[in-house]
C-alpha cells in the first residue's frame, strides 16, 4: 500500500527520515520543476535551481507545515517565494512583463510555427496572470489556495485568471484552424 | 470561441510530466545532516531518570514501599501471577496503541473500507 504524503511527513517529522523526503520530492518534482520553468519562462536551468532550493527550504522548515493546506500547495508557496527572492536579485521582476506584453500584441514578433503552441501563448501573458493560470487551469488549485500560494488577495486571483483566460482564448481564437 | 474548461484542458495537456532524471537524488544529496543526539543517549537518560524518580519516591515513602514489598510477598503465588498478569496486560496494550500511532503502514489498514 502507497503511503500518503501525511505519512510520508510524519517518518519525516518522527524520524528525520530522508527517504521518506525524498519520496515527496519524487512524487511533486515535477509540478514544481513544471511551475518554475514557467515562472522563468522555460529557463530549465535556472528552475531546477530554484526547484532544488525550495524542496530543501522545504525540508528544512517541514516543522512549520501544519497540514491545513495541501502538501503541494505549501510546497508551491515555497517554489514561488523562491522565484521571487531570485527575481528581486536579478532586477528581473520589474519591467520584463510589460516588454513582453507589448510583444503579444506585435504579430511579428510570434513565430508562426508556434501559432499553435499553447504555452507559447502562456509564456507571454504578464507574469502575475501567467502564474495564476498554471497554478488554477494547470495545477487544479482552488482560487483560495492561488491566493495563499502567491500571498494576494482573493479577488486578484480571480481577476487575473480570468484575464489570462481571456487573453489566451483572444491569442488561440485569432490563430484559428488552417 | 473555446469555453473555459476546454481551455484548461488544453492547459493541462499541454504540460508535459518533467521525468525525475536525477533530480530527487541530486535534492536528497543536498539535505542538511539531521543533528540528533543518539539514539543510545536518549534511552541512557531515560534509564536514569527512570532510577532516579524511583529512588526518590522509595525515600520519600518513609518506609510505605517496603511494607507493601513485604507483605506482598505473603501473598498466595497465584494471586502474584494474576497481578504481574494485569500489569503485562496494561503495559502491553498501551505499547500497541503507541505503535499504531507511530507506524503509518498499520495505521492504513484502519483507512480499509470493508
């Protein structure tokens, strides 16, 4: 029988027992790995940093997880806190997003072999909007939990993912079928 | 024009499954080393202060203890044996709820629906 992530973190908490950690970091890499490298706009490198930094913040300050929240909930809190600790050093939060908001209205600058590619369309939707939609569209949280995973209020989580939406339906219905 | 749940579909097929490739290795090489006293110290001092609560409660009795050992010692051999019976009864269930709350494995079977 597969043990659950409650028991996983119990060994964890009991026993210190890295196995059991790494099991969790076995079970939700891929998430996290999948959210970072959208946060970071497919810079593989750079997210699997940041990935590894959160999972042992995440180990580090297992203590703290109360178990009110799903696990991969409060590990995404920790991923995204990552990104922006990173972001802030490098001076990238700033300015890059409204650069790349102006492009998606600049049909020369979308390649048209990607015309199709949904996450290319993802990957140029302002950064705030972007992250609202890989953690509810993709990931399947709650707006509540988006909420507590990016530390803003719930009406701007909402509010973002429908202007995500609406912007990828605009970018997907202007592709059309050939 | 797609409707919403169309589009999270899309969404979510679109991201592909990221293949561990040495990851979880690389993250558990990377932990900090857990700094736990031994496990040898924890249950010396355990055994310690085990001795040293009955020593003092044997002092504090004024006596009380050893009147008790005595006169328990008068006591018919079989009525010993349910008595030491009782007490392995007692402790043994209290190990096992102890176990079960420590063991997740035995803890899932309670998790069965019959």
């Amino acid at each position: 029988m597969e043990l659950t992530d409650a028991d996983l973190i119990a060994r964890v908490l009991s026993d210190d027992d890295q196995h059991a950690f790494g099991e969790l970091v076995r079970r939700h890499q891929s998430s996290v790995r999948g959210l970072l490298r959208q946060l970071t706009r497919t810079d593989v490198s750079l997210a699997d940093d940041l990935a590894q930094e959160a999972f042992i913040r995440a180990y580090k300050n297992i203590r703290s997880f109360r178990g009110e929240a799903r696990f991969s909930t409060w590990l995404y809190r920790i991923a995204y806190n990552c990104f922006r600790e990173d972001a802030r050093k490098r001076k990238e939060l700033v300015g890059v997003d409204e650069e790349l908001l102006q492009a998606e209205h600049d049909p020369q600058t979308v390649d048209p072999g990607l015309r199709h590619d949904l996450m290319h369309a993802l990957n140029l939707l302002p950064l705030h909007e972007r992250t609202a939609i890989v953690l509810c569209c993709q990931n399947g949280l709650s707006h509540d939990e988006a909420a507590r995973v990016l530390d803003i209020p719930l009406g701007t989580v909402k509010t973002n993912v429908l202007r995500g939406r609406e912007k990828l339906k605009r970018t997907l219905a202007a592709w059309g079928p050939n | 024009m797609i409707d919403d749940e169309m589009l999270d579909r899309q969404l979510r097929e679109a991201a592909p499954y990221i293949d561990d490739d040495g990851f979880t290795a690389r993250v558990v090489a990377n932990l900090p080393v857990a700094q736990r006293e031994p496990r040898w110290l924890r249950a010396m001092i355990l055994l310690g202060l085990a001795i040293l609560g009955s020593g003092i409660a044997y002092l504090l009795s004024g006596g009380f203890i050893r009147q008790g050992m005595i006169q328990l010692a008068n006591f018919p051999i079989w009525l010993l044996l349910v008595f030491a019976f009782g007490c392995g009864l007692v402790v043994g269930a209290f190990a096992i709820i102890f176990a079960l709350r420590k063991t997740p494995e035995v803890r899932d079977f309670t998790r069965l629906e019959f």
